[in-house]
C-alpha cells in the first residue's frame, strides 16, 4: 500500500458546533493506483482530501493515522507536514485558474517556489521543459504571466507544476469542473499519463462527476455524509454496485448510447442528513429503499469480496 | 500598454474640458451681468474698478454670440491667461497663484510619498504579528478619522504654543528677507515641518490600515493557499501578498489625490502657510471669483498631471498592463 | 479579464476614495465552495446565517465600540439642544471663559457657549453624513447596477463618466460651486457632496454586480424575460445586501469629512453652525494663540470620535460577513 489511511476523523469549527465533516474512514491505496473519490457535494471528500495536504484553518483533527510510503504523515501539525508538502503528496487544486500568482512569470515563480523547498532551480529545468512538451504547452509559457494563458493552459500549467518533484501521492480535487466536456477528458487522460511516467505514484482523484472517474480510476470510492459507502474496482463499482446508496448514484448517471425518453433519469429522493449531529447507525437509512431495523446500528466498512468494500448491513 | 494610456489620457482630457466648461459656465448662469455683480460683491480696491472692468468686459465679451465667448475663453485658457485678481488690485492670476504653488508642492510631494512608503511598511508589518497588529489598528483608524485640519491646529497647540518647538503661522519668519542663508533655509524648515508632519500622519494611518487589510485579503487568495499547500515557507508566501497588495494601494493613491490636495489646503489656512489654501481663503473671503476660478482649473491640472504620473508608476509595477492586458486600474 | 476589479482592489484604498483610509468592504460573502460541510440547505441555511451574523455582531467587539460611540454622539445631538435651548451661537456667557461647572466646554472668545455648539454642530454633522452619504450611495448603486447589468456601449458610457468625476477633485468643484450660492443649508452642502463622492461606490458595486451577473439564479431571471430593474432589485441587490450596506457607511464617513473640511475653508452653511465652522471660528479668532483649546478641541474630537466609530463599525462587519476573516 501506497497510503494507509486508518480512522481519520477531522471536523470543521462551526459556530453551533463541530460539524463531523470526515467522521472515521478508513481505507488504503495501492502503488499505482488511481482512486477515484465520489460523492454529493458536502460528503465529506474535499475535506478528505485537504486533511491529507493542508488543513483549512476551520478544520480540527480528532483522530485517526494517515501513512505514505510507510512512514506516518503529522497532518495535525501544519509546520512539520511542510517537509512532505509538494515532495512527498501534492495536490492540483479545484481553483487551478487562479493558482498561480498573477504578477509573477511563470517561470519564475516555479523557480522561486523550488528554490525555497530548497532544491537548486536549475536542476529541475530539463525536466519541467521535459513535461511541458508532454501536456502540449509551449516552453515558453515560463516567460510569461499566468493572464496571459489559457483557463486549459493554467490548468496544465498546474498539473505540471503540483507534480514536479515527483510526489508518492497526488490529490487531485474537482480539476474537471471549471472545463468544457472536451477538455475534460484531456485533462483525465493527462493524469493517467502522468502516471503511467511515473511522475506520481498513486493518486486520489476527487470529483461529483462519476463519468470521468469511469475514464481514468481504477477504483472507485464512494462517500456518503462523512462516511465511506463502497470502495471497489472501478468495472465493479459501475456495473455491480453493492452499496444501495452507490446503486441509485450509479443509476441516476446518464448512460452512453440510451435515450433517456425511454428511461427516465432516477434522482435520489431526500438530503443527506446534517453532519452536526448526525444519527446513529446508518447514515443513509432514511433515504434507503432497503433499509430495516438493522440500520439503527452503524454497518462496519468490510470487505465482501476481494477487494470490494461495503459499509451495508444488507450486503455482509 | 498603448490601449492603457490611450485610454488614460481621453479620460483626462475630457475632465479638463468638463472642468473648464463649468467654470465658464457658472459665471454666465447667474442672473443679471456677471461682471457688474462680481465686482460689486468684491472687496475692490477703488482705483483698480475701472481697469478691471474694462478688462473683464473685453474677457467675457457679453454683447458677442455665446460660441464666440466659449471659444475666445479657451483661447485665454491655452495662453495661460486665468484673468486678473480682484483684491490683489489687478494682478494676473495665473502670477499669484505661480508664487504660492512651490510652497504647497513642498508640502504635498515629501508628505505623500513619505506617507505612502511608511504606511504600506508599517502595515505589512503589522499584519505579520499580532501585538503590532492589536496597537497599530487603533492608531491607524484614529488617524485616518481625523479631519486635516484637526491634527494640524492640535501639532500646532502642542508642539508650538505649549512646548515652542515650532513656529505655527507663516512660510518663514516674518523678520527675514527671502535670501540663499543658512538662517533663512532653517526658517523655511521650520515652518514647513508641522504642516508637512500632520498631513504625514493623517495619511500614513489610511495606507497602514489600507496596507494591513489588503495583505489579509492576498493572504487568503487563491495563489496564496496553492502556495501553502505546497509548502513554501510564509516568507515567500508573505513576499508574493505583499507584492500584489501594492497595486491598490498604487491605485488607491490616484483615488486619494483630490482629498489629500484639500487635506493640503486647510492644512495650509490652520498654519497660514503661504501656498494654495491660504490663497483660496483670501480668495472665498474677499470674493475675488476670478481669483477662485483660476484656482479651480489649477488644481484640476496639478490633480490630472498627478493621476497620469500614478499611472506610469502602475504601468512599472503591475507587469499585466505591460503585456497588452488592460491592469488593475483601467 | 478585471479580476482587480475585485473589490478589495476595486476600492482601493478605502474607505474611501472620499476617503482616505483603504478600508473597502471586501466581496460579499461567496457561495459555499463544494466540500464545505454542507450545514443544510435553502431556508435552513438562510435563517441560520442570519441568525449567525446576528450572534458575531452581537460580540464583535469593533461593532458594539463603534455602535456605543454613535449612540452617545446621537443622544447628545437629541438631548443637548434640550440642555441648552436657544441659538447656539447666541452670546450668552462670559468671553473667553474656560469649562466650568456652569460653562461645560467653556465659551468663546464673544461669549458664546461652545457646549451648545457643538451640540447642536453633531446634530448637523450626522445630517449631513445621512443625506450626504445617502445620496452618493443611491447614485452610487444606480450607476453601479445599471453599469454592471446591461454591460455594453452602457456600461462604457456609465465608466467614462465616473472616471471623469472621480478624477475632478471633489473640493475644487465644491468650491467654485458653493462659492456663487449665496445661501447656503446643510441640505445644500449634503446634495453637493452627494453629487460628487459616488464614483468610488459605482465601479465597486459595478464590479459586484458583474460577478452576480454571471450566476444562474441571474441568468434565470433575464432569460425568462423579467424586466431589468426587478432582477436588479429582486436578485442582484439582496446578494449584495452586506456590502451595500458598509459601502453606505463609508460615504457617511467620507460625506462628514469632506463637510468639515468645507466648513473650514467657509463655504459651509451660511446659518447656523457645524464643527467645522466651529474649528473656523477658532483659528481665525486666534484661538490657537490665546491657548483656549476647548475652543478647537471638542469640535475636531467630535468629527474623529464618529468617523472613527463608522470605520471601526465597518471591519467589524466585514468580518461578520466574510468568516474567513474572522480567524486572521
């Protein structure tokens, strides 16, 4: 395993209270491999990825371990995760846009941010000239400022820039949704490349746009009101969905080829429930079609099947 | 970059002509004829009446077709030509005002730049540590509260009526000749440094507080959280806010420029410095209106001339004006 | 693109381009970014963040300081003239009579009571604040809306106008106008000043309203046909409720300083009187000379005191409407 994440709980400071944003996952990713991470928006999956980055200065660590590479990452301290920042987990951020700082050239700024992680600029120019011909930008984007390029140019630009030094692990969070459906699936494609080169090792990709993740992941993982629903292979998760939550996802997705005048899309009926007090047990059982009296209980996240994990007690 | 002062100079242009054509204006829509009202609500000197009015009556030139008065008025205008003061018996006002201005340039330029730099110094630092942040808050809004006029005639009381530190009227000592001395230069130092030092400090409040806030604002802007996220150490993260919370401040020196001007002026009238303010004064008091009016344009050129130097200053600064894109003040 | 036009550069410096201190209102609070903790939704979400900003501004301690300066100022403008009916610049006391028991702030140097001038002074400083300030920030938010809703040949008619009268010192014009009424009010200064402080609040909400255009509940609105000024009152406005509303305080702010220093120069009321005129007054008798300071203090203070309060208020709020810089 890649990343072992085990237990992590972080909650958000809110006014009336700790709202249980990421309330005890545990789950792991493997050399390699791509994660999708999906989910309604406020699920949970963004702080997940912040709390392994950089937390949000409303966010609150309970509990929990995260380990990369094997060694115990101190998400808790902002000043001691500095030393696995960009070199060891790296993040592309869903405001890649304006990422970059607007009155710097590029290059320069790449230049200045290296050197301050204490690596001489200069030994990383071949390289980064290197990918920028691999994502199609022109080397002389360096010579530039960021107004000057493209929304698809800076997200390239970004995607380049987050991976440089080759991190073990790379989040990935929402890249997709300032993009027009053509781009998108440039944008997909290119984080596959990246690590089919080996620029990164393993990612987390963290998006409400399950079609993408059904390009590029090869698992896909499901959270619903700060929980982890289903984690499985990506074919598993798409055509066998355990989880009655990830089931009705699954069938609200338009689907290739059908004509939805037949078949009309299924929305899921209700909200999630509020994550400042959530209920016991199941989180999902009042929306559930199958719910019973079991659900008062809260089902454990277990493996029913090589490599496909559940947290319903309808599945066991 | 062309497209920018392009764009700069219509805007410019077309606030003098504006400006000039109210002040053409004004005189003309007031009922009966201006130049016998004006001058009856004169405080004139006996002898000079005749020749004004036959010289004003020449300059409005009221039996003439309205275009032709407008025009022959830009004509006066582009010569230089702002009329002749009322209560100075007839001198030109482009001379009396000619003779003031040094006196309140050397007011203005020092205590803008000064402020400006040590406002955005200070600020930035304050917004680093806390203790700072906590003392200097309350200053700078304290500060930036205070009417001109108010912290002057308060330097005045305290450091030169109850302490004697400085003389508080006067552009020098009154005892002295206006020579190339030693004692004469200490004169002039003298008596410029209360009125310099208050402006100095009601406008360094505004740019430390206006510095402080932008910094918390570039602080938690996109580029600042990528930066975060990668681990740069706050000293570049810090650098990078600081660079890009200047540009408004730039900006905002160009919005400020007309309240400082009249920060200047009533600073000027607490210590009866011989420059613009305490002319207008004289002006508004003894009603020369021409003397006013000729004020009035003055001021509106020394603020436009001002603005377009802001602007250059921008174009240095903010790399995105020079690369074709309009910038942040456009 | 203008992304400067973001306001906290928009405005640059603050409070005001009337004004001096860059203390602009920063953006209205935006949206909840996705990953936020979804609190709840619709209704919920509107009566909790109202009941929120409520609870923040009931313990800012900048809002409650500078609300608590106001509220005194207010009453002794209400209460004072009670306490000293008549005219205040009547000649009532003794000449040049430091504060006593009997003469709170003393008198001046013909015997006039300087506490039921500057009374009555305040009375005529929020005056001129309110329908000062009130009128440039209606100008302001209709050049603004009007600018930043229809866009086009409108909006660069609308911009070259405020660049132009943002440019004309504010002062000059006032002087060469108010310098041929003859007659002049408190209301006559406060629509002067009215007419000429705007241009800093039109491209600020310009600039907002350009970001809101964009959103759907917006493009809904235009697309079905609703007649522009319901989408600018009905949609646009109301998401900007925040930030109108501290804009508002900073014209009132910058409104009561330009008044003063109008008043100084004398181009400020005919009758009556102001702290302004009473600092006037006070320089041109010699008062500075003589060493009667609570001839020029009480006024002066009085103008820092509310100014101060307004801006003090203003931060307040904006931490109350933008969370994220609550924690700075």
């Amino acid at each position: 395993m890649s990343l072992q994440v085990t237990n992590l709980r972080v909650y958000y400071r809110t006014l009336a209270g700790d709202v249980r944003a990421l309330d005890g996952v545990t789950f792991g990713v493997a050399d390699g491999e791509i994660m999708g991470l999906a989910g309604e928006s406020g699920c949970g999956k963004s702080t997940l990825g912040n709390s392994l980055v950089r937390f949000d200065p409303r966010m609150r660590y309970i509990e929990g371990r995260v380990e990369l590479e094997g060694l115990e990452l101190p998400i808790w301290d902002n000043a001691a995760m500095n030393d696995f920042r960009f070199k060891e987990v790296s993040i592309v951020p869903q405001y890649a846009m304006s990422a970059l700082n607007p009155t710097r050239k590029i290059g320069r700024m790449t230049a200045e941010l290296v050197a301050a992680r204490g690596i001489p600029p200069e030994t990383i120019v071949p390289e980064l000239e290197r990918r920028l011909d691999l994502v199609g930008l022109s080397r002389d984007v360096l010579d530039r400022y960021p107004i000057e390029l493209s929304g698809g140019m800076k997200q390239r630009m970004v995607m380049v820039l987050s991976t440089i030094l080759n991190p073990s692990l790379l989040i990935a969070d929402e890249i997709t949704s300032a993009l027009d459906v053509s781009t998108q699936k440039a944008v997909a494609e290119m984080l596959v490349s990246f690590r089919d080169h080996g620029f990164v090792k393993s990612m987390i990709v963290i998006t409400h746009d399950v079609s993408i993740l059904y390009q590029i992941a090869d698992t896909i993982t499901v959270m619903y009101a700060g929980k982890l629903a289903e984690k499985a292979p990506t074919e598993s998760i798409i055509s066998a969905p355990r989880h009655p939550y990830t089931r009705l996802l699954i069938s609200s997705l338009p689907e290739v080829g059908v004509r939805y005048a037949e078949r009309r899309l299924a929305g899921i009926a209700g909200s999630p429930p509020l994550l400042l007090d959530p209920p016991a047990g199941c989180r999902f059982r009042d929306r559930c079609p199958v719910a019973s009296e079991q659900c008062l209980q809260e089902p454990p996240f277990v493996e029913i099947e090589a490599g496909h994990f559940a947290a319903c007690w309808k599945v066991a | 970059m062309r497209r920018y002062f392009g764009r700069k100079l219509l805007i410019y242009g077309l606030t003098f002509f504006i400006a000039a054509t109210i002040d053409w204006m004004i005189p003309r829509f007031m009922p009966g004829n201006p130049v016998q009202s004006l001058l009856s609500r004169s405080h004139v000197a006996p002898d000079a009446v005749p020749a004004l009015i036959a010289y004003y009556n020449n300059l409005f030139g009221l039996d003439r077709p309205i275009w032709e008065q407008y025009l022959s008025f830009w004509g006066a205008l582009l010569s230089g030509d702002l009329g002749r003061s009322v209560y100075l018996t007839g001198r030109p006002v482009t001379d009396v005002i000619m003779s003031a201005v040094p006196y309140t340039l050397a007011l203005l330029v020092p205590a803008i730049l000064l402020s400006w730099w040590a406002g955005n110094s200070f600020g930035a630092m304050a917004a680093r540590r806390r203790w700072l942040d906590n003392a200097a808050l309350p200053i700078g809004y304290i500060l930036t509260a205070t009417p001109y006029m108010w912290l002057a005639i308060v330097l005045a009381w305290i450091l030169g009526f109850i302490f004697r530190l400085f003389p508080i009227s006067g552009g020098y000592s009154y005892a002295l000749e206006p020579t190339l001395t030693w004692t004469f230069v200490g004169s002039l130092f003298s008596h410029w440094f209360l009125p310099f030092a208050s402006l100095f400090l009601v406008m360094f409040g505004g740019w430390a507080i206006g510095m402080r806030n932008m910094i918390i604002y570039e602080l938690d802007a996109d580029y600042s959280r990528y930066l975060e996220a990668l681990g740069a150490p706050t000293r570049l993260v810090r650098k990078y806010a600081f660079r890009n919370a200047v540009l408004p401040q730039i900006t905002g020196l160009a919005l400020q420029l007309g309240v400082i001007v009249s920060g200047a002026l009533v600073t000027e009238i607490v210590f009866s410095y011989p420059g613009i303010g305490k002319l207008t004064l004289a002006a508004i008091q003894n009603e020369d209106y021409f003397l006013l009016q000729g004020i009035f344009l003055f001021i509106i050129v020394g603020v436009l001339i001002a603005n377009f130097l802001v602007d250059i200053a921008y174009v240095l600064v903010d790399p995105r004006t020079r690369v074709g894109m309009s910038g942040r003040s456009a | 693109m203008n992304d400067p036009e973001r306001i906290s550069s928009a405005v640059p410096v603050g409070a005001a381009a009337p004004d001096r201190a860059p203390i602009q209102p920063a953006a209205p609070a935006p949206a909840p970014r996705p990953g936020e903790p979804a609190a709840a939704s619709g209704r919920a979400e509107a009566v909790g963040r109202r009941r929120e900003i409520l609870y923040f501004a009931l313990r800012d301690r900048k809002v409650l300081v500078g609300l608590g300066i106001l509220i005194v100022f207010v009453a002794a403008a209400v209460v004072g003239p009670l306490i000293r009916p008549g005219d205040p610049d009547a000649f009532v006391g003794p000449m040049a009579a430091a504060p006593s028991r009997e003469w709170w702030f003393g008198t001046t140097t013909f015997g006039q009571d300087v506490f039921a001038q500057f009374v009555y002074g305040v009375g005529s400083t929020f005056l001129v604040g309110l329908f000062g300030g009130g009128l440039a920030a209606l100008i302001g938010m209709t050049v603004g809306f009007v600018a930043g809703y229809r866009g086009g040949v409108v909006d660069e008619i609308l911009n070259m106008l405020t660049n132009v009268v943002l440019v004309i010192p504010t002062l000059a014009l006032l002087l060469i106008a108010a310098a041929y009424l003859t007659a002049r009010g408190v209301l006559v200064e406060a629509v002067f000043i009215g007419l000429t402080s705007w241009p800093w609040a039109a491209r600020a909400i310009r600039a907002q309203t350009f970001s809101l255009n964009t959103r759907e509940f917006v493009d809904l609105a235009r697309l079905t046909g609703v007649p522009s000024w319901r989408v600018i009152f009905g949609e646009i406005a109301p998401n900007m409720g925040s930030y109108l509303f501290m804009t508002f305080i900073l014209l009132f702010g910058g409104a009561i300083l330009i008044a003063a220093t109008l008043d100084f120069i004398g181009l400020g009321p005919t009758s009556g009187s102001s702290l302004g005129m009473m600092m006037y007054n006070a320089v041109a008798w010699s008062a500075l000379q003589l060493g009667m300071w609570w001839w020029f203090i009480p006024p002066g203070l009085g103008i820092t005191a509310i100014v101060g309060a307004l801006y003090v208020m203003n931060v307040g709020l904006d931490e109350i409407f933008n969370p994220r810089l609550r924690k700075m």
